[in-house]
C-alpha cells in the first residue's frame, strides 16, 4: 500500500512539475512558442510585379519586389518603367535602401523625385499584398510593413571654408571649381539626387569655346560674337549689365571647355543656332547624344536623362577625390551672420534624421535655382508692368525651387536685379490632366516611337482638352478676356505672355465638328512630348468620347460650360463685356478671312458658334524663374548700395537676371539660362577659394 501511494505521489509531482513548465512557456515571447514544428509564413516567397502610373501619363512604372516567407529582400524597377530615368535611379538608389532596411513602405519619398516615389511605393505595397494573400493571410497584414521610423532629431556643428547651398548644376560647377582652386567645400542639396533642373535640360550656350574649336572646327569660330553682342545689347535695351554680359561673353568659352575636355561632360560639338530665323548665332551645344536611335536626324529631350546623370556622377567623382564633401536631403534655411553683417554659414535640417545642422563657414554660395516653386513669392516678386506674371506658375522640372534662400539674402538687405521679369517658358498644356482611373483608351501611334524615351507613341481621348488648347484653330485669352498672341504660338513659343495662365473658348458647334470629323489641323507642339500622353491625337480621328471628357474635366475643374458667352465669362471670373467683345470681333475676323490683330493665318480662323461653350483652363508650364539676385564680376551678392556682402556668393539662375530685361522674356539664342549656370560656376568657383583662402 504505502509503494502504491508513493507511486501515486510520484505521478502527481510530475503532473505539477509538467503544468509549471507549461505555465512558463506561456509566458514567454510569442517567437518562443513551438506549437506547431515552424513560424507560420507571412508571405510566400517569390517575385512579384505590380505597375501604376507615376511621372509618365504615357507608361506605368513597373516595380519587382522580391520577398521571404517574413521580409522583403530586393525591390527593381523593369526597364520599361515610364518615369525619366534620371528619377527612376534617384528613387532606386535612396528609397529602395530605407524601404529594406527599416522593413516599411513608409519610409520619406525622394524630394525632386516625388512623382516617381510615390508610383514606386504604392506598387511595392501592391507587391507585398499579392505575396501576404498568397500565403493565404489577409492583406491588411500589411500593416507589418507600414511602420513609422522615428526622427533622430538633436543638432549639429559643420565647419568648412566654402558651403555651397544647392547641388544642382550651378552648385555642383561651382563646388568642383572651388575644390580645384584649393578651397576646403561642402555642398549640400535638399533634393534627393544631384544636377538639379540641370540634368534634365537639353542644351547649353557657349560663345566660341576656345579649345573645342580648335579640336572640333580647325581653330575657327563657330559664330560672330561680335554681332551677337550687338543683337543682345539691343534685345535687352541696354538693362543688361555690361560688366556681367563682357564677363558672360569673356568665360562662356573656356568655363564650357573646362566641362567637356578636362571633366569629361559629351556633348554634340557642331553647336546649332536658336529658336527662331533672327537666331542665327551657332552657340546651343546639345549633351550627347542628342537624339533617339529611332530618329537619328531630330533632337531629343529626354531621351538622354540617364546619361547626363552619368556626366554628373563624373563631376561629383572628381569633386570627391579633391577632398569634397557633399549632403543630400539636407535643407538649408537661413543665412548666419556675424556682428558685422558679414555671412558666417547657414542654418540647415535633414529630412531623413530630422538633424539640425550649424554650418560655419567663410563664404556661402547661393545655388539654388530660383523661386519658380514658391507662389508667394512668385506673386512678390515678378511683374505685372509688362506682363500680368504675377501667380502661381505650373513647373516642368522641381517645385523644390522655392526661393528660401534667396528670400532669406534679400531679408538681410541684399539687392535684387530685374527679379520681375518673366520666367523660362516653353509650353502649355492644362493645368492638370485626366488620370487613367476614368478608363478612356490609350492607343497606338503606328510607326512612330518617342523622342524623350524612345519608346511607342501613343494618344488618348483624355488630351483632348490640352490640345482644344493649343490647336492653331483655338481662340486664346488671357485672364483680362482679351486675345494674347496669333494662337499659333501657344503651344509653345507665346503662352507666357497671357502669364501663369490663359483660356480656350470653344463653342459647342466646333466641339460636336472635333467629336464627329476630329482635328483637322495637325497639334504638333513640344507639349505633347513633355504633358499627358506622348502622341499627337491624329487629324481627321473622329472622337465620340469628346463630351465624356469635358464633363471629366468639368468634374476636376479646370473646363468650364456656360449657355451664353457672358456666364461663360462669370463662370472663368473675367470681365463678361471684354470676353464677349473679343469674341464678336474675333468672329469678324473669321467672316472676313482676315485677322486685323495679330495676322493669324485665314485657315486657322474658325468662327465661335452657338453654345452651350466651353472654357478650357490652361497653364503656361515654366522651367523656372530667370532673375533674382544683384552680383559683382566675382559672382559676390550686393546689397542695396551696391556693395558686396562679405561672405556671400551667388550663381545660376538666382542671379541670372544681371544679363536680360524685366520688359521681354529671356534671350532665344538657345541655351542662355544653362549657360550662365555654368558660366557663373566658373568664374565663381574660382573667386571665392580666392576669398576664402587670403582671410
């Protein structure tokens, strides 16, 4: 009996001691619990492939996100992703790293490369989702992926001899030159990648470089530059400044062969003339190679982004073997001065860390590509006594240039030289576009392939209304109600002049003629290359989704529709009377086959018929602002009695107005604005190691 109830005692101690044991692996971390034999798999593991529409309106970007059973392990862009390749590699390199190693999708887009960041993140979402559902969870397990990293926030002491505010081409030239004239640099970019605007241009001016002759062109001169001083000087009615024009024609040569013979930049050395017949003067070198495989004899205007980026790397490379330090996604904010007034440094932040920077330094340079992006000051600051510029202009290139900077030397008293006048403008288009989300179709150009990517053309119904804008059988007005420019012109050479934006009236006769016959005219103008789809709508296409499309655009509100002229006009905000008088008198024009303004060929004259009508909103689209900040000839910021700012530098175009009038837009001769940023980095470069190196 008593062996009985030892062995009884036994089993219940072991049963005890069993139970304690369980209770304690309950308690432990979720990871330590061994139910089954392995972890259940959150995704399975595999490629997956999603695309959605970023930059391009023409191709979706393709994304390729390869995963584990727990962890994302590699994400790719396919090579027939749409977005500008220069942006496709800006997001690869820095959004890419953050998403693997923080494990999140919701990691900071790229700044100057937001369009193409947030195309890339919501198809890696689409990636990681099909992987969770395939390894039979529900998709909002997502949310393992969409955690939020927290800012290191603190602050920060930087010394340095020259800092250099923007990496853009102006601050890229002008770091490197400094760099080789013995300066201690820094240069630091708020965007995520560097050449800025730059990268993404397709020529620049240079007047008889030197070297380049003599090894492209057996030592002649490509073009008169004495004529086209003259031209120039006349063209600006003497409000250039001969000091700066005289220092502009003097070092645009060799600042050019300093790019292309001694840093490798390419470039087409047969240089060719302006945009129109007076423009003569053989000084516009297009970077190489200037045009696509499938049109070898026409220029082109993106289709060679991802090797100008390449051409920057080798700046950048060079910049960093002399001792050359540089930060991106860092934002300066604020200018430091001393007791005297001198520039000491600048105040900056990381958008990553979210770290404060205190740069010291003996001089700063301004390179940061002027305020295009910032509508307060767009509205500040350029003209109304010309032209109605004043407003928020549309961009093609950053928004990122919003002025801080240049804002923050004019606080501090420096002057400003011809900052009215009107900015770099090439386009029109609307001021926004139809997205693919209300299903019109995309079709084919047959035979024909894009000049900026070298891909298939296509068009689509949803362009209707940018090209009801910009058909030479439109009538324009600008936001005063009256016609602007023979309407041949506003596609591209003329919509400036109405400023940031103008209006195409159509009649509900002339739209039911363009749903039933199409266009009669052919459309082509850059727009359709740089704005919604790559291709012209072809001529004498009938469009019977036309209306479909106004109401889309009527429901995003950028077209508008009215029974008479005159709610038409109260409907757009101008004076009903001057709308309702230019289209009378642009109808007598119709009638009598000649038009008594502007002398708009007689076969593009169409008569305004019975409503309902419709006022198409368009936008003239803008590289950026060309006029800021006054300089010296040692590229020094003056202030407003007309002396240097010690410490402080400026080039590009935050001080490009030096060379142009507030009363006409900037010079034609092709290439003036690329020109002066790598000019004025060349010479500035060189002057301020000079400064920095005597105190």
């Amino acid at each position: 009996m008593k062996k009985k109830l030892s062995l009884l005692l036994c089993l219940i101690m072991i049963i005890i001691m069993a139970a304690g044991c369980t209770q304690q692996n309950e308690i432990q971390p979720p990871s330590a619990v061994n139910t089954d034999s392995t972890t259940k798999a959150m995704m399975a593991p595999g490629t997956y492939t999603a695309q959605v529409y970023g930059f391009s309106m023409s191709w979706p970007d393709i994304l390729n996100v390869t995963v584990s059973e727990n962890a994302i392990e590699s994400i790719a862009f396919d090579e027939e992703s749409g977005s500008t390749a220069s942006m496709i590699d800006a997001v690869a390199a820095n959004m890419f790293p953050r998403i693997l190693e923080n494990q999140s999708i919701n990691v900071d887009m790229v700044s100057g490369a937001t369009f193409t960041s947030a195309a890339a993140r919501t198809a890696i979402e689409d990636c990681i989702k099909q992987a969770i559902v395939a390894a039979g969870n529900e998709e909002s397990a997502i949310s393992a992926f969409k955690t939020t990293q927290e800012k290191i926030g603190g602050s920060e002491e930087l010394e340095t001899q020259v800092l250099v505010i923007g990496m853009g081409g102006g601050g890229t030239y002008t770091a490197l030159r400094a760099a080789e004239n013995g300066a201690d640099v820094l240069v630091i970019e708020k965007q995520g990648r560097y050449g800025g605007t730059t990268a993404l241009t397709s020529e620049i001016q240079s007047i008889n470089p030197p070297r380049v002759q003599e090894k492209y062109n057996n030592g002649e001169n490509f073009t008169d530059a004495e004529a086209l001083y003259q031209a120039w000087t006349e063209y600006t009615e003497g409000d250039a400044k001969k000091e700066m024009l005289d220092l502009y024609f003097k070092n645009s040569g060799p600042a050019f062969d300093w790019l292309a013979l001694d840093h490798g930049a390419m470039f087409d050395f047969d240089p060719k003339p302006g945009f129109t017949p007076q423009d003569w003067y053989k000084v516009k070198f297009q970077w190489y190679p200037n045009t696509s495989p499938d049109h070898p004899n026409a220029p082109t205007y993106g289709y060679n982004k991802r090797e100008i980026a390449s051409y920057f790397d080798k700046l950048v490379e060079d910049f960093t073997a002399l001792g050359g330090k540089y930060m991106l996604e860092t934002e300066a904010y604020e200018l430091i001065t001393d007791e005297t007034g001198a520039v000491v440094g600048a105040k900056a932040k990381n958008h990553l860390t979210g770290t404060e920077y205190t740069i010291k330094a003996d001089a700063v340079v301004i390179a940061t590509g002027g305020f295009l992006g910032n509508k307060e000051m767009t509205n500040e600051y350029l003209s109304d006594e010309y032209y109605p510029l004043k407003g928020a202009w549309k961009v093609y290139g950053s928004y990122g240039n919003d002025g801080k900077m240049i804002q923050s030397a004019i606080d501090m008293g420096a002057a400003t030289y011809n900052i009215g006048m009107p900015p770099e403008v090439h386009m029109s288009g609307t001021p926004m576009f139809i997205p693919h989300s209300y299903g019109f179709a995309i079709n084919r150009v047959e035979g024909q392939k894009s000049f900026n990517t070298g891909r298939q053309c296509v068009w689509s119904v949803a362009d209707l209304p940018m090209f009801l804008g910009i058909t030479p059988n439109s009538l324009a007005v600008g936001v005063d109600g009256e016609r602007f420019t023979a309407e041949t012109g506003v596609a591209m050479l003329d919509p400036w002049i109405a400023g940031p934006n103008f209006y195409s009236i159509w009649s509900s006769d002339q739209i039911n003629n363009v749903r039933d016959n199409g266009f009669k005219h052919f459309l082509g103008g850059v727009s359709s290359g740089f704005l919604g789809y790559t291709g012209d709508i072809p001529v004498n296409t009938p469009l019977p989704e036309a209306y479909d499309v106004l109401d889309a655009g009527i429901e995003m509100g950028f077209i508008f529709k009215a029974d008479t002229i005159e709610k038409l006009a109260e409907a757009i905000d101008i004076d009903s009377s001057a709308l309702k008088n230019t289209v009378k008198t642009y109808n007598s024009y119709c009638a009598s086959g000649k038009d008594e303004q502007f002398n708009k060929d007689a076969k593009y004259l169409e008569t305004i018929g019975q409503g309902p009508y419709y006022a198409i909103k368009m936008a003239s689209y803008s590289y950026n602002t060309c006029a800021g900040l006054d300089v010296n000839t040692n590229l020094q910021i003056l202030n407003t009695s007309g002396e240097p700012i010690e410490g402080l530098f400026c080039v590009g175009s935050d001080c490009a107005g030096v060379l142009f009038t507030e009363k006409k837009p900037y010079v034609t001769y092709g290439g003036a604005n690329n020109g002066w940023v790598l000019t004025s980095a060349y010479v500035c470069g060189e002057s301020v190691a000079e400064y920095v190196n005597n105190k």
